[in-house]
C-alpha cells in the first residue's frame, strides 16, 4: 500500500508493481500531484558521482548516513534512463554552471544552475538540471506527473483518490506494519491490508501549524497546494515509534499572500530598481544576489528586547520602471502558477494588493514604517550606488536608483516544502530511534528527506523519484529494474 499520490508515491507504486507486487495507492485529494505537479520539476544532472557525493555530504552536516547519500547520487544517475523508458522527454539547463549566478533578470530571486553553494567541495560534480520541456501543453512539474500518471493507468494500479490515510495497522505479537486505515467521503473508513509493507509517501508539513510552530519557530505561508501535506505521515510514523530527522529544514521562498488566494505567490522581480526592507524600514542584505531558496533570510532578525522577527513579513520596495518590467511575482510553478496576476502590477495596485506612494515616507505610512527612517533608507541607498560602495556590497549592474512613484508589498518566507519525517535507511525502510528498521515501513519523497538546512537547489524532485523508486522496489522484494 502506497500512501500518497505524488511523485514519489508514484514511482514507489510503478517499481513495485514492475518488481511483482499487486499495488494500491491511497490519495488524500481528488487527484494527485501534491507538490510534483506544481513544481518547477528541476532535476539535478550528474556530472561526476563522486564529487557530487562528497558535495551531498558536506552540505548534509553529517545529518544523513553516508549511505543513503551514495544511494541517492547512484539513483540519480540511473534516473533519466528510468525516466525516458517510462515516456518522458528531457531537456538540459546547464546555464551558468560553474558561475553562483545566471547574469541578467531576473534580479531577485536569481536563477542559477549550479549549486546554490558553489564554494563547498565537489560543487562542480553538480551539472546544471534537467526538467521537463513545453510539450502538448504540459511542461516542468505537470508534464512529469502526467507522465507518472499514465505509467501508473497502463499497468492498472489501483489508485482510491480522496481517503486520507490516518493510523499505521500494526501486528501486536511481531511488530510488523500491516496496513492502514483511512477516511473516505463522508467517513466511511477503510481498512488497507498490506503483505508486503506501506510506503509513506505523503508529503511534508507545509500545511500544518502545530508542526510549524514545533520544528520551523512560525507559522509560514506556503505556495505548495492548500491542505495537502498537513503532517500526515510524520505523525502516523510517529504514532508507532519511528525515529524523525530533519524536522527543521524547509526550503522557503521570498512570498506573496494575496486576498482570496490560500497559497502564496513567489517573488520574481524583473528590473533593477527594487530594496527590501525591515519593520525598522532599513535593509538588510544585498537583494539581487538572493536565490529561489533564500527566504528563511526573513525567520532571521530576531530582536531579543521586543521579541519580534523584524523581517517578518519585510516590505518589498520597487519603482516604476520595475512594475513595469513584468509581474512581481512567478507564474510558470507553484500553486496559483499561471495566473491571477496582470503583467503590469497594474491591476493589483488597483486592488490595493501593491500600495503606493509618491514618496518613500508616503510609502512608509501604508506598512506603518517610520516615514524619516524610509527616507533616509532610499536616499541612502541612491547615494552609495552613485559612489559603488552599498554596505551590502549591491553591485551597479544590477540596482538603479530609486525614484517615485514608489510601490511595496509585504513579503514573507513561505514554503516550498519541508524535509522533515520519519528516517529512512538507505533502502527506504523506516528506522525507530535506536536504528532498527520498524518491519513493513518504508518511506520516499520530501517525507523525511535525506536533506537537511543546506539545500543545492533542485534537489527534492529527483529525491522524490529516487527515493520512490527504492521505497518500491525493496517492499516488494525485488531489485530496481
Ligand atoms: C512550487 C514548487 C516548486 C518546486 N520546484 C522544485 C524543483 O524545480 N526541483 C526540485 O527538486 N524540487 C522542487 N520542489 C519540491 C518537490 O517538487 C517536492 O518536494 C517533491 O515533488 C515531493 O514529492 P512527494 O511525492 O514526496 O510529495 P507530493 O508530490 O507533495 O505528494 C504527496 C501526496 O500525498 C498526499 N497526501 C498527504 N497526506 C495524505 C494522507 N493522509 N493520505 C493520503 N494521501 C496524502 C498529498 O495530497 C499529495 O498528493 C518544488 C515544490 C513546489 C511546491
């Protein structure tokens, strides 16, 4: 039995079946996809095993067993066979490999495709990343659940959409796992029976407070879909004794909220003229060089006196020349991608989602900043671009000076997804806190991911993948084919 309808579950029930085993799959919503349909589907190329190995390891902390990490560089090279033998088709973005940054916009966040740690050893057995190209009308995220999906149809796995899967069947007398219960509309409960294993594959805890609160410090916004991976997993694995690792990882983005909107926008700023600034109205980094995986940069800031997160929320600052350029938000992934925003910013300032001022004080008094202290941010930072000496070191190429009128938006670290779940062995069984594995559980997916707080970028979908995979192939017994 699978649990979860994502990429990862995906590829665990697809290996499964292929090794022999008759598969279901249990998915909380309507349809699935959870966080892979809506995602950028980036997957990491490998250009030299080893290095990307010893870059794996140094940016875990010694937070994942070494295993699991070869287990994970192995998975990833067999991946694109797996993937063009299931049907898919791939293309290569090696753009700025070898560079931290692509030049050129977007300003903020950058793209890059190397490692988002390019100074850690081995960063160069990293090549870049390859995803899903525009085809029939799906591409990144879509395309390759979509391909999933028809592998999974072709074999005629059983998939029981919209039963949310909530206790681990446990045999008293030998301590196996042997199946789970769920919730079927209008609360109906289905009781799964598993001979061979569950694989838990159903997400993080984008969408859950109390775990938020516990293992992040705040409650945070997401742009992955609403009230999806709400912990499930983490708590069904705990109920029966599994151990947990990486609860405190998440990869955040720099956010949006929206009125009517649940999930966030991700900022995505086209032009040069922009700052961002604390509830203090002062900056506090050099905004251009932020990547896509840079938004816990705003948990930081605690003010110890007054016991408030002065980056939280920070107000995104850009001038005219800048709203113009393009949306200040991303479209092409995430959970509200493709829409709801105008191309100008112009129909938001309308709505008043973007407020405006024609000076940086008027500014200030919409997000209840000190006006002077605004004033004195811009002008400063107008000053020190003319003389090349920003404090955060904010180059010429990529600022301009600011001039009204002046528009901002409150933003927010919000999440992409969570790493933390039950630990997994490299084989994808479950582990309890003193490393031995709980019989007939396994685990995939960003559901107790082998990341940890340093995240490379592009990361987690070919985890979700590999990690199926490997989950699917040992509960059936079989080898990855
Ligand atoms: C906007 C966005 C962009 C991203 N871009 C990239 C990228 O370019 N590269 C990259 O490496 N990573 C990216 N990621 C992260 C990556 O996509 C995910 O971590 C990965 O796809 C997770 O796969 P998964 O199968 O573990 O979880 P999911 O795909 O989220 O699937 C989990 C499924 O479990 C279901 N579920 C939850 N609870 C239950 C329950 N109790 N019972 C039954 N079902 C349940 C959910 O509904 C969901 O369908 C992105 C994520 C987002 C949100």
């Amino acid at each position: 039995v699978v649990v979860g309808f994502g990429g990862a579950g995906a590829a665990a029930a697809i290996e499964a079946h292929d090794a022999g085993a008759r598969v279901l799959v249990i998915e909380k919503a309507a349809v699935g996809g959870g966080n892979t349909r809506v995602a950028g589907g980036n997957i990491r190329i490998v250009r030299g095993a080893a290095k990307m190995m010893q870059h794996f390891r140094a940016l875990s902390e010694r937070g994942t067993d070494v295993e699991s990490i070869q287990a994970h560089v192995e998975g990833l090279t067999a991946l694109p066979a797996w993937i063009e033998k299931l049907g898919g088709v791939l293309s290569p973005d090696e753009r700025g490999v070898g560079t931290l940054f692509v030049e050129g916009p977007p300003y903020c966040p950058r793209e890059y495709s190397g490692s988002a740690f390019p100074a850690v050893a081995g960063a160069d057995g990293l090549g870049g990343r390859y995803r899903w190209p525009l085809q029939n009308g799906l591409d990144r995220g879509e395309a390759a659940f979509a391909m999933l999906e028809r592998n999974v149809a072709e074999r005629g796995i059983e998939v029981t959409s919209e039963c949310a899967a909530r206790r681990l069947i446990r045999d008293g007398a030998t301590g196996r796992v042997t199946g789970v219960t769920g919730t079927l509309p209008g609360g109906t409960e289905l009781q799964a029976r598993a001979t061979s294993g569950v694989i838990l594959a159903c997400g993080g805890f984008a969408w859950d407070t109390a775990l938020q609160r516990d293992y992040l410090g705040a409650v945070l916004p997401s742009s992955s879909p609403p009230h999806r991976n709400a912990g499930d997993g983490v708590r069904m694995a705990e109920a029966i004794g599994a151990a947990l690792w990486h609860m405190r990882a998440a990869v955040l983005q720099l956010g949006i909220l929206a009125p009517g909107f649940d999930a966030s926008f991700p900022v995505r700023i086209r032009e040069r003229g922009f700052i961002i600034v604390d509830q203090h109205a002062k900056r506090f980094c050099d905004e251009s060089r932020l990547d896509g995986h840079d938004g816990g940069i705003l948990l930081q800031g605690l003010d110890m006196r007054s016991a408030t997160r002065l980056r939280l929320p920070s107000v995104l600052i850009f001038d005219e020349r800048t709203r113009l350029a393009g949306p200040v938000v991303g479209t092409d992934r995430g959970y509200n991608r493709g829409g709801g925003w105008s191309n100008d910013n112009g129909a938001e300032v309308e709505k008043g989602w973007i407020e405006t001022g024609a000076t940086p004080a008027e500014l200030a008094r919409r997000f209840g900043l000190d006006p002077a202290d605004l004033e004195a941010t811009v002008a400063t930072f107008n000053r020190d671009l003319e003389m090349g000496s920003d404090a955060f070191g904010r180059r010429p190429a990529d600022s301009w000076p600011l001039s009204g009128p002046f528009y901002g938006v409150r933003i927010w670290p919000c999440i992409v997804n969570t790493q933390g779940g039950p630990r997994r062995a490299a084989d994808g069984r479950i582990l309890d806190p003193f490393g031995a594995t709980i019989p007939g559980l396994f685990g995939a997916g960003e559901l107790g991911s082998i990341w940890t707080g340093l995240y490379p970028g592009g990361a987690n979908f070919g985890e979700a993948l590999v990690s199926g995979r490997t989950a699917g192939a040992t509960a059936a017994g079989g080898a990855i084919g």
